[in-house]
C-alpha cells in the first residue's frame, strides 16, 4: 500500500525556441511549430489489485479497506462518496449531487444520475430583480439556492443495484470519521480556512467549522457529531429517511424559515435515472463519459471529434501549434454547450449533430491554421457561470469493476448553510442554471434558453466522468472538480496519456490550459507553456490569463506490466489531502 502526497515544486522545465509561425497554408499547422516541455513528476502509485483515488486520502483509505475486505470498486465508490462528505465537505456531500459512469465487470458500462432538481416552486426569473436584473448572489447563497439533493439516493442506487456490501458497512467508515473526529493535514486546513469568514455568518456552521472561532489548524480533529448522527440515520432507515422522513422535515423547516423553496414533496419526488453513458472515440481508445443533465461528455467528444483531423501526437505537449488547436476546438464545443444543451427531460439536445464528423469537419474548416479566432466571430451571446468546488474519485477492483463519480455542491460549501442540526452543507446548484439568458454566471460561462430554470428540472453540469477503454477493456478512469474548466481538464489528462505517452501521474500533474469561448481568453497555469510558445500564440491573436492551479484530476491507468495486469493510480498535485492507494 501506498500514498503519494503531490506537488507541483518537481516541476522542471525544458525547452527548445519554436521556430516562429510563418508561411504556410491553411492545412499545415505546423507554423506552429512551438517548443518543447518536458515536465518531470512522481511516478504513479502502483498495484496488482485495486486502487482508488480521490482528493482527501482517509476517504481513499475507506474505499480501499473496503475492497480489501472482499467488496467490490462499486461498494468502495459508495464508502468513498460518504466518507468525502465527512472529511471533503466544500466539494463532495450529502447535500449535493452528481453522476457515476461504471464499468461492469460483466461488460455494461452504465451511467448513474443523480443530479439536483430544481424545487417545484421555481422559476426562470427566481433569481431576477422587477427590472429584470439578476439579483446578486441569490442563486449563490442562503436557502434559496438550493436544488433537491440527490446523492443518497445515487449512492443507495449503485449499492444495491450493483454492490456486494450492506449500507451499513459502506457508511461505517464515515460514520466513524465524523462521530471521533480525522486528523486535518494542511491541504485539509486549507480548504476550510478559504471559507473562514463565511462559517463565521451562521452559528451553526462555526460550531463545528470554526475551533472556538478560529480556523482549524494542521493535526487537530475535526469532529462533527450532527452530521454522525444524520449519517447513522441513513445507515439504519435508507434513504426514505432523507428524502421522507425526519432528515428531509428539517430541512424543510429551515427552508420555511429561511426563505427556500424545498417541500416535503420535492424530496418525496426526487429522482435517480440511469441509462448509457455518451460514448465518442480518439485515436482507437473509446471515451465513455457523461451525457445530458451534463455537457461534459458532449463537449469533450467534441473537441475529440475536431482534434482527431490532427496530428495531435506529432505536436510536442503544449507547443503553439497544440495549444492553438485545442483552443479553437474548445472555443466552438464551448459555444455548442452553452447554447444548445440541458436536462434531457426538458430540452431536447442536439447531440446527433454535436457529435457528427460533419461538424467537426466544418469547424475545422472554420479554424484560421496560423490565428485566433475572436470569440464574438463564433457567436454573438453572453457566456454561463458554473462553481469549481466539486470532486472526482476513481475506483478500480480486482473483479473488473471500474467507476468513475464527481459529485459536488456546486460552489465551495455548497450555498454555505447547513439546516438545523443535520450536519450538512446544502447545494447552491440552482446557480448551475441560466438566471439569465446571456448573463455569466460564477464561472464566467454564458448560456441559452436550453438551461433555463424550471420545476423539477436538472440544471447543467460540466461533471464528466469518464472511462477511457480499447479493445472493451477499460484502461483509463479519470475526471476532475473545476467547474467550466472539468471538460478541458478531463479532457486534457486523457490527451496527455493517448497522444504524449504519458503515465497517469504526469497526465493528471501537467500544468493546464483552457478556453471556454467566453471570456475570450486562454487561462493557463503556471508552466503550462514555455515563454517562447507564448509569445508566439499572443502574436497570432491570442490573450492569456495567469491564476492558481486549478481542478483535482483523480486518475487510473489499467496496463500489463511483466506479462501481468497492473493498475497505476495518481492523486492531482493540486489537491495535497488526497491519495492514490492500492490494495
Ligand atoms: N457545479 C459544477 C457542475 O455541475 O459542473
């Protein structure tokens, strides 16, 4: 067994002057013909069994224990679920939502949504002022932005349609984190300390979130006994008592005295669905990932489609011509997404088309091989807003089981109340919608009639959780937080292994570019390109944006090694709480 704890300082850094982007003709992309990166990480955490991977390691260890105990890569994802709502609470939680792409070990691959409703009582304008202004920060804060949560449900859902275990022994090792306590390490401490200021509003959140006021620092123990108790609930009674029972009323009770939407009878009707996942393929490999409530597995086959008419794998990682075409590529699936996608049951999603080698062909044809192409030539429209602080894990067994989960609360600690004495974070999913056609949303995204809000109904996610399989066998698992940015991330860590041979430990660490159309700019970390490649992408018209690392990518790589399976996990530099751990 084994734990990598990551981190970006490894990075070095080495390249060759491009060579300028000159002369040629529209086919030949290679004017761009940028320098090289080469990057150096750890390698990925390795073992014959199983291995599971999230962005907080005690969770990991739950869903690993589990699996050593003869349970299977669906009962450690549910362990896994419920054990990142007690020690990842921003991102992973009962008060949220999300969807699982599985592998069986029979064959099926199957997609589970669980995805938050909107509350009977709204409506497309909820969120907007008599003039017809967006009020600021409703759809993001308080009791009013809070869709049905739909994760204990998706969690009863994949353990007892597809586990081996009881409820009772997936929810064990959550409970017992939440009723002793764990031991915060500083990525831990980090991520509540982001939100100090906020806990401090409500009484009930500083109790447990706050030590006597303060921040909590690295190795205390964080206790939370309201939320054991909810958790023991759910362990002994299922699911009925969330969604119809004594969870569910006060939740209610605090929406009736707060202002929220939420009844009785939005809990009682929340659904699960599940169904096929959307399937597109790259290079040979398959990518089976996640269709309608979310775009992400729309999107990323998109952008897959268009890039596959390149030789992405004859381009160093990350030269001016790579990231010029990955760009233009992003730039139109972004415009696709925000404009023409929503929850299935309301709209319906032109993915025939979306997903046609005919549209990738004509967006190819759309792209200017040497220059940017200003976003408002794509289309005229204001951009949609998503919030970043989700989380992915990824699950592989000994039996042939893969599962693929990101859920989330949408922003960081969900809309930042918890009700009454339940112990838990609600969503501010309600955010995930178009208050407004046209108007950004917390993401800077900008979107269309297609995801207005209405009763019932899922917003729009970019959550995609993916399995990458050749041949019918799974060989990649992978996803990532980061709102907007979890298509490009996903799909940038998959791009790394098929087209640059990379293993999973520098897929998931390499530093990262993205575009979403709106606002026109190139986001890049750090070392995501070398000052030359810059310099040549902003001469042909592009404008970049530097900020913090962004996303958690969760990944697992499925290979041969001495003639015999072998599973390589990697926990993303980026999330320092997390683990990759094999079993
Ligand atoms: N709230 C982030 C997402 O669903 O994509």
């Amino acid at each position: 067994m084994r734990r990598i704890l990551g981190t970006l300082t490894s990075v070095a850094l080495l390249f060759t002057p491009g060579i300028g982007m000159a002369q040629t003709a529209p086919s030949q992309v290679s004017e761009f013909n940028g320098a090289d990166v080469s990057l150096k990480f750890p390698p990925p955490v390795e073992s014959r069994n199983a291995m599971a991977v999230s962005s907080q390691h005690f969770a990991t260890q739950a869903g690993v224990d589990i699996m050593a105990a003869g349970g299977n890569a669906i009962d450690a994802a549910v362990a896994i679920g419920y054990a990142l709502a007690v020690t990842h609470p921003c991102c992973g939680n009962i008060g949220g939502g999300g969807f699982a792409t599985i592998h069986l070990a029979n064959g099926k691959d199957t997609f589970i949504n669980f995805r938050e409703k909107a509350p009977a009582a709204a409506s497309a304008n909820m969120y907007l002022d008599d003039k017809g202004n967006v009020i600021p920060n409703l759809s993001l804060h308080g009791y009013k932005a809070v869709g049905v949560p739909g994760s204990v449900m998706g969690f009863e859902r994949m353990l007892t349609k597809y586990g081996t275990k009881t409820r009772a022994e997936v929810m064990a090792p959550a409970i017992k984190l939440a009723a002793d306590g764990y031991k915060l390490d500083e990525g831990d401490v980090r991520t509540y300390g982001f939100a100090a200021a906020e806990f401090a509003k409500e009484p009930n959140v500083a109790a447990v979130f706050l030590n006597n006021g303060q921040p909590w620092k690295v190795g205390e123990n964080l206790v939370q006994k309201n939320l054991a108790a909810t958790l023991r609930e759910i362990s002994a009674k299922g699911p009925d008592v969330f969604y119809k029972g004594d969870i569910a009323e006060r939740v209610v009770a605090a929406m009736k005295a707060n202002g929220g939407l939420v009844t009785m009878k939005d809990f009682a009707d929340f659904t699960v669905t599940e169904g096929d996942p959307l399937r597109c393929s790259y290079r040979g490999y398959n990518i089976i990932s996640s269709p309608p409530p979310s775009s992400g597995g729309a999107s990323m086959c998109e952008i897959f489609n268009i890039l596959s008419g390149y030789p992405m794998d004859k381009m160093p990682v990350h030269s001016a011509k790579s990231i010029h075409l990955m760009v233009e590529a992003m730039r139109h699936a972004y415009v696709d997404r925000n404009f023409s996608l929503g929850d299935p049951v309301f709209v319906k999603n032109p993915l025939d088309k979306l997903l046609s080698a005919k549209h990738a062909a004509a967006i190819r044809a759309k792209i200017d091989p040497v220059k940017a192409t200003p976003s408002s030539e794509v289309k005229i429209g204001t951009v949609p807003h998503e919030s970043d602080q989700t989380t992915h894990y990824s699950v592989v067994d000994k039996f042939g089981n893969a599962v693929s989960v990101t859920y989330t609360i949408n922003g960081g600690f969900g809309s930042g109340v918890i009700a009454g004495d339940t112990g838990f974070f609600l969503n501010n999913e309600m955010d995930d919608f178009t208050s407004k056609v046209g108007a950004p949303n917390l993401f800077g995204l900008v979107q269309g009639e297609s995801n207005a809000i209405a009763p019932g109904k899922r917003p729009l996610s970019s959550m995609s959780p993916t399995l990458v399989t050749k041949n019918g066998k799974v060989m990649m698992v992978i996803g990532s937080p980061g709102g907007s940015r979890i298509i490009t991330i996903t799909l940038e860590s998959i791009l790394n292994v098929i087209d640059h041979n990379m293993d999973i430990k520098a897929a998931v660490d390499t530093p990262r570019i993205h575009h979403q159309w709106m606002p026109d700019t190139v986001y890049a970390e750090d070392n995501a390109m070398t000052p030359a490649v810059r310099k040549e992408l902003e001469a042909a018209g592009y404008k970049f944006t530097s900020g913090r690392p962004w996303g958690s990518a969760e990944g697992i790589i499925i290979g041969t090694k001495d003639g015999k399976r072998i599973l390589y996990g990697a926990n993303d530099a980026r999330a320092t709480a997390g683990a990759a751990i094999g079993n």
